[in-house]
C-alpha cells in the first residue's frame, strides 16, 4: 500500500539531494544498513558520484549535476532568492510487497507523469529501512516557464492519485478511503506535532471548562464573562474583549444541541450548585497585578511610544509572574485571552529570561546592538575558519591535523554565538507583540479598578 507526501525545503538544495542520493540507502546490499541524516550528509557528499547508487535517476538533469543544474534554473528565471528552493517528497511500499527495482521503476514512472515535462527531479530508492520507498526532489521552479511549484492541496490530490493509479496498475495495494489530507491547517497540523496547542484549540478548552459548570445560559455568560469573553446569543458567538471577529460556537464544535446537553445533564444533578456551581464560580476580577508590578519597576505602557526603549526584561518578568499567579491564586485569572493562552509557552520565556540577564540586556536597542556585534563576531570567525580550510588543503600531510584542529576550535567558538543570536533575534522580533499584551492587560485591569471605584 502506497504511502505519499512532500513538504518544501527552505534551506539548501545539496543536503536534501544529498540525503535522498545516499549510497547507503539506495544499494540493495546494505539494506539493513542504517545511519542519522547528520552522519550522512557528510558522508554521503564525497560518494555521489560512484556506481553503488543503483537506484538514483535524474529526470531532465544527472545525478552528478543536480544541484548545479537545480541553482542554474532558479538563477536564469531571477528565483535564486526565493526561500523555497525545492521540495522533498516520498512514497513509500507495503513491507515485502515490492522488490528494490519495482519500486525505482514505479517511481520514476510517477516523477516523469506529474512533473517530467516541466521540471527537474532526483528519484532515489531507499532500501535501508525493511520497507522500500521513493525519495523526489523536485526542483521549485520550473526550466520551461519559470513558474513555481507551489504545493497546493490539489498538487498533493493529484501525487497520491497519480501513485494510486500507478500502484494499481502494477496490482500493489493502496490505502483504501484514508483521508487524502490531515485533518485541520497547515498550522494546526504543525503546532500539534510540537504537542501544543492552537488558539482554537484553547478556545474549546475554556469554553469546556465554562459549560462543565452551567446549567443555564445565564450562568453560562457568567463563566465566559470571567475568562474575559462575551456571547452573542442570537449569532450563538463569543468574543474576546480584544478581538476584532467573533468566533461561531458551532465552527469549533459547540452547535445548540450540544450546549442545550450540557445544559440538561447539569441542571438534572440534584447537587450541581452545592458540588460543581459553588466550587466553581466564575472569575470575578479584584486583582490588579499588571498596575501593581508596572509601579514597582517603575515601568510605564508609555514605553510603546519609543520601541527601541521597551523593557523587554520587565515585559517578560510581567509575564511570568502573571502565569504564576494564575497558578497560586484560584481567584485570578488573566483577562486577556490572547496572553493567557501564551502561559504554554513559559518555557521559553523562562529561558528568554534568563538569557536577557545573563548577557545584561534591558531594551531592544541593546539587543539590536547586541545582535549586530554577534554578526559581526561570527563573520569574522568564518573568514578564520575558511583561512585554516585553505592552509589545510595546501599544508603537507604530517601539518594537515594541525590546520583541522584549528578549524575545529573555531567552529566551537561559532556554534554557541549562532545559537545566542537566533535567541536574541527570535526575542527581537517577538518582544513588540508580547509588549502590546501586557498593554492590554493593563487596559482591562484599569477598568476593573475605575469599575470598583464608582460602585
């Protein structure tokens, strides 16, 4: 049964041509053979161009040239700088139900119907694995027009349809009425991989948690009202105080018939409010953290006037310690959907943190400097790490271990200051939106106390 899919590749086309071409995987001797794709790709690179790949064939370009011819094409249509690069695709057998050159054969038969006319592909069989399977390359732009490939749900539609004609025609097994596409977007589909959740996902849990103690629509709105969101009874909607739309109960799976359920069920328990009401009462805000914190460092939401002075260590202490409260404190509740939702992320806040004071930094400015100066730092290292490449090359035998420590002492100070300034820069980039949260919670809770202050 023919297993398909393919996903785009941002980064370089030799790695993945590179993986794909491995001899170790597409020679029938070393079937058991396995390796990490880490190990791999350096040992793959210096072996392309042997006979032990048996099962490689190269559609409108040669194994040996494809990444060249790959980066000519994008080059002679102005696409060299376009992020997708490629696409890496698979199809992968039932376990005995092929031998190595039935599914090559099969393989290259799908590349040259679906894209043999308008593009380059790499096909490689894998045999390493106990279970044979095809990997595509397929080149994002096509030498004929200069058009992208641009992976639509039709595209995928057309490659398991093409593969399930195929396989049939061949009399292998398919996968008989299996969705052609998973459940959900995109996104979603990431995001759980990552076992995280959605906004939409968050937005069920709470209205879960609010119908699970109701037993009217009064005390339903009650709930809501306290996670911070208010119901449209005639749309059958609710809204986040700081949302621009509305979201329909019945797209996320709440229709009238089941919310009139839950209804039912709870006003049937002979001791709902005395067990679950009373236990469970909806949120009423007395707290004002955000205001309170804000004074004592001495923070002010005026900040936003002036991005590049935005505390970005306040706004994240803020942060954590509002996750925290919601924790300890039964009767708190954050009133800002949006930055409640965030509390699955305090991990990384945690380490953001942690990472801003231990290299002493306070606002955007001084991580914008700081991200310039690490640039430059790893700029500079690069070009003495190609100096010691090159000496290497040319040194004698009994010298060329000293030219490769030395390229290896560089590349772990190299490591560590690429790894700090993806952190600063994911910081920099994510710090204005976490701002405007804060922000925001600032707003609602200015309410609650002008609220308590006239009743």
């Amino acid at each position: 049964m023919a297993v398909t899919s393919i996903w785009p590749i941002k980064n370089g086309v030799r790695d993945v041509i590179v993986y794909a071409c491995n001899p170790e995987k597409t020679t029938e001797e070393n079937r058991t053979s396995l390796h990490s794709v880490a190990n791999v790709i350096e040992y793959a690179a210096n072996e392309l161009k042997t006979e032990k790949c048996e099962y490689v064939t190269g559609i409108n370009c040669r194994q040996d040239n494809a990444v060249h011819i790959f980066n000519e094409t994008r080059k002679h249509w102005g696409k060299e700088k376009d992020k997708r690069v490629c696409y890496h695709a698979y199809q992968s057998f039932k376990s005995d139900e092929v031998d190595a050159e039935t599914a090559h054969k099969i393989g290259v038969e799908l590349a040259e119907r679906l894209w043999g006319d308008r593009f380059e592909v790499i096909v490689a069989t894998h045999c390493n694995t106990g279970c044979y399977h095809n990997h595509f390359v397929l080149n994002a732009v096509s030498f004929v027009d200069g058009k992208k490939y641009c992976n639509y749900k039709s595209d995928y539609e057309a490659l398991r349809n093409m593969s399930d004609t195929i396989c049939k025609e061949y009399q292998l097994s398919v996968l008989e009425n299996a969705p052609i596409h998973t459940p959900g977007n995109k996104n979603e589909v990431w995001v759980h991989k990552t076992g995280k959740l959605t906004h939409r996902d968050m937005l069920k849990r709470d209205i879960e948690y609010c119908l699970k103690y109701s037993s009217k629509p009064k005390e339903f709105q009650q709930q809501l009202y306290g996670l911070g969101y208010t119901i449209d009874w005639r749309r059958m909607s609710i809204k986040s105080k700081d949302w621009e739309r509305a979201v329909r109960l019945k797209s996320i799976g709440f229709p009238d018939e089941i919310i009139a359920e839950y209804f039912n069920n709870n006003h049937s328990k002979p001791y709902f409010y005395r067990d679950e009401w009373n236990s469970h009462t909806p949120y009423k805000q007395r707290y004002t953290p955000v205001t309170k914190m804000m004074k004592e460092l001495n923070f002010s939401v005026k900040n936003s006037d002036n991005t590049g002075e935005i505390l970005v260590g306040a706004v994240l202490y803020i942060i954590l310690a509002l996750f925290e409260l919601m924790k300890s404190a039964k009767k708190y509740a954050v009133q800002s959907v949006e930055l409640r939702h965030e509390a699955q992320n305090i991990e990384r806040y945690i380490a953001e943190y942690s990472f801003l004071k231990s290299a002493n930094l306070e606002t955007l400015t001084d991580i914008s400097v700081y991200i310039e100066n690490t640039r430059d730092k790893i700029t500079q290292l690069e070009q003495e790490r190609n100096i010691a490449d090159n000496k290497r090359r040319r040194a004698e035998p009994e010298d060329r271990q000293k030219y490769k420590d030395e390229r290896k002492a560089l590349t772990e100070r190299i490591t560590p200051l690429r790894k700090n300034l993806k952190q600063a820069e994911k910081i920099y980039d994510e710090s204005p939106r976490l701002f405007d949260l804060v922000k925001k919670e600032y707003q609602l809770e200015r309410k609650i106390l002008e609220r308590n202050f006239y009743r």
